[in-house]
C-alpha cells in the first residue's frame, strides 16, 4: 500500500511540475484551476484515483467501522423461525434480516446482506458499497428482491412440511409472517427505487430501459399490493388446509412477477455496462447465481460479449442452445419453490458435467438454461441436446420420503454462429427458435440453420438414444 501511495504521489507531482512550467512559459492553461481540471479530465489519472480510493477503502480502520455499524444493525434485526429439517445452508441465508426495512440512514442494509451470503472477494465488495455508477443501483433492487425470494422458499417449504397437520395457529402465524415480507419489500424497494430515479440521467440513450425497470417495479408492486389485500381478506374460519393452500397460491403468485422483474433487471444490467464499456469493472462473483452454482444473465452475457470482441466466432465454430422446462410453474405451485430450485439446481450441475469448459453453461432467464459449445459441431451439439431431452422425459425425481414423484420435460432450441453475426443477432435468432418450438408443441427440439435465404426452424425428428427411466431422490 506504501509503495502504491509513493508511486501515486510521484506521478502526481510530476504533472503538477509539467502543468507549473507550461504555464510559466505560456504553453499550458492560463492558471492553476484550469490546469487541475485538464489533469483531473486525463483517462490515465482517473484509473489511479480510483484505484488509490479503492486501496484506502478498504484499509483495516475502515473495515472495521464498517464491520461495527453492520454488527450494530444486525442486533437490531428481527429473528425468523426455521424448520430443524432445512439444510445449513438456507437457514444461514433466510435467517440474515430478510425482515430489515431499508430507510435513508440505513440503506446499505440490503448490501450487507448480499456482501455477507454470495460475494467473498473484497474488489466485489468495494465495487458493490461504492455505487459509482448506475448499474450498482440497480444491482440493489436485485438484492432486495433476492432477500425476499429466499424467505418466500422458506416459508413455502413450513407451509407443506406441516401437511395435513396444520392448525389454526400454524395459518395465521404463516400469514402474519408473509405480510410482515411483504410490507417489508415494498418499503425497501420504494425506498431504492427513489433513489434510482434521482440517477435517470446517467441512463443517456438507454433511457428506455429505466421506464422499462420502473414498469416492472410498478408490476410487481401491484402484485404485492393485491397479495397483501388477498391476504387482509382471507377468511380463517374455514379449515386451516385451506388457508394454507391459499398461502402457497399467492407465494407461487409473487414469485412469477419475481421472476420477470429479475430477468428485467439483468437485462438492464449489462446493457448500461456494455454501453459505457464497462465489462472489465464487474466481479466475476456477480456473473454467478448463487443458488445454483452456474453464471447467471449477466455473467453469460459478458462472456459471450467478450468472445466475440475476441472474435472467436470467426475463428472457431460456436453452437448455442437453449433448455426451457414445460410447464415449470404447475410443478412449482404443486410441489414448491425450494423442490423446484432443487431440481434446477439438478440440471445446471448435469449440463457443466456434459458441457465441459471452455463451453458455457448458465441461467438465461426464469428456468431456462443457455449453452454455449467451443469447437462442437451443430450435429453433436443437437445429438446431446436430445440425449438430455430424452433422458430428462424418463426420469422421475422423488422426495417426501417417495410419496411424491415429479416428471419434468424440456423443449430446445439450437443454432449455430457465423462469422459475419454479432452476438446480439445469433441470440434473437435462438430466442425465436425456442419461441416457434413452444408454439408447436413443446417436448421437443428445433434447429436453426443460418444462412441468406432465413429459412424457419425446423423439428429435430431424432432418433431414440435409448435412455433408461430413472428415478432420482431430491435430497
């Protein structure tokens, strides 16, 4: 750190003395403020400041006064009753304040939390607390959201573990808890958007994409607002397992607008950062979702995004394909969120296992997975694909000790780059490939073939690979 400061400070010093002799000899600006703004305005300077601001931000003294007031309000948070059967893991994460409101003196609160669950590196952590720039603003209202998803999994998982044998009590203590989230979000969430709006300019030409945000906020303001009246009106005389059904109902509700908002935001996310070219600023640990182990949005599309300023597409052969469950929200509204993230988290972990690196493999939006293939001809690409499809239509995945089995399908899309596309075409092409294969049918997988004449994609009339029915305990 000494060294850096020295080196700094060298470097300042000498334009401080370049701009002191320009002026002395009539080259330079006519005085000393206007030379410190030209030198402050330099691309060169600016990357040091930052780096010197970043360095002394996170210097010992600091740490620690941050520590004591993140220390000060966790004290103060309220505690949130867990099942004994959840595993380690999610206690830790919906026990960390998923009920703290944000205000204006604490609005780092979301932050902290996010800091302390998924992100362990300290450039992540500066680069988060920081808020330079528009893209970390918006990062919070994720957070938030992400907050809130994880106590909805858990709640949703009391709700069913408790079966036939709920009660009365049970009902009203799971209500109290949901409208309890829900007014907590929504506090936090307007608290932040505010706070975004204050910053709209710095969107520029993407503009467009803040409304956008903004809408969806609004969407799913209004979906909580509904929920918490559906909730205010909810008639406990009848029997409790009714109650509780209507409970899951409205956590499946939430989590649908949840999902849309989420895809909004990452969206967002990476256009500003592409457009100010920023991709080199963001931390590798946002590129990954942390319930699944596997890049998210955001880290897919700066990957592929660098691929191409590497210009791999024309040197290397890039296949694409996306895996979309059918049917995925009747088996979350019948089975539960926490299942649900169970079996995703199942499929992400197959397809690394198949797709090897360099190949990429992630969460492009709600449950739909992205690959990415390095050097793999579209036939061995569509080959796999359709093994996993196939296996995927035979398999059986058990939990609640094998009283209960849940069979997912999947419907692909396939397309392959060429050396004249930009990334952004190859992925609306894809986009509308697995659009044409839901619209036919689904439980199947559709290929496009690019090329001048724009043929539309076809069915994939594959042959059967033999996969064997498997059964699969969620654990």
């Amino acid at each position: 750190m000494l060294l850096f400061l020295l080196i700094f400070f060298c470097i300042t010093a000498n334009i401080l003395l370049g701009c002191y002799a320009a002026i002395l000899f009539g080259f330079g600006p006519p005085d000393w403020k206007t030379a410190l703004n030209q030198v402050i305005d330099i691309p060169r300077f600016q990357i040091y400041w930052d780096i010197l601001r970043t360095r002394v931000s996170v210097l010992p003294g600091l740490r620690k006064k941050h520590s004591t007031h993140s220390s000060n309000r966790t004290s103060h948070s309220s505690t949130n009753q867990t099942t004994e059967n959840l595993n380690s893991q999610l206690i830790d994460n919906t026990n960390k304040n998923f009920n703290n409101p944000v205000s204006e003196t604490n609005n780092d609160a979301v932050d902290n939390d996010f800091l302390s669950t998924i992100v362990t590196d300290q450039t992540a952590k500066t680069w988060f607390i920081q808020e330079e720039h528009i893209e970390v603003s918006l990062m919070k209202l994720n957070v938030a959201m992400k907050k809130s998803g994880l106590f909805a999994s858990e709640l949703d998982w009391r709700i069913r573990s408790f079966r036939s044998e709920i009660t009365l009590e049970d009902v009203k203590q799971f209500l109290n808890e949901l409208k309890d989230d829900c007014r907590n979000y929504l506090e936090s969430q307007a608290t932040i958007t505010e706070q975004m709006k204050k910053r709209l300019d710095e969107f520029g030409i993407l503009k467009n994409l803040a409304e956008e945000i903004d809408y969806a906020n609004m969407e799913q303001s209004a979906q909580i607002e509904t929920t918490l009246s559906n909730l205010d009106h909810l008639d406990l005389t009848d029997n409790p397992q009714e109650g509780s059904a209507r409970l899951i109902k409205e956590l499946a509700n939430l989590r649908l607008v949840r999902h849309r908002l989420r895809d909004m935001q990452d969206r967002a996310f990476v256009h500003i950062i592409f457009n100010e070219k920023r991709e080199a600023t963001i931390p590798q640990q946002v590129f990954i979702d942390e319930s699944f182990g596997i890049y998210n949005r955001i880290g897919l599309e700066i990957t592929l995004n660098e691929w191409w300023k590497q210009k791999r597409h024309e040197k290397e052969l890039i296949t694409l394909a996306l895996l979309d469950f059918v049917k995925f929200g009747e088996v979350n509204e019948e089975h539960g969120i926490m299942i649900c993230d169970k079996i995703i988290k199942f499929f992400g972990n197959m397809l690394k296992e198949r797709f090897e690196q360099p190949d990429l493999v992630g969460i492009y939006s709600g449950n739909c997975f992205l690959v990415a293939a390095i050097n793999t001809s579209p036939k061995k690409t569509i080959a796999e694909v359709e093994r996993i499809r196939q296996w995927s239509d035979k398999t059986t995945f058990r939990h609640n000790e094998g009283k209960e089995n849940i069979r997912v399908q999947l419907t692909c899309a396939i397309t392959e780059s060429l050396a004249v596309q930009s990334k952004n075409e190859v992925m609306t092409v894809l986009e509308k490939t697995l659009t044409a294969a839901k619209k036919a049918g689904r439980n199947h997988t559709y290929y496009y073939v690019p090329g001048p004449l724009d043929n539309p994609p076809e069915k994939i009339a594959a042959p059967d690979f033999g996969e064997n029915a498997t059964e699969i305990d969620l654990i």
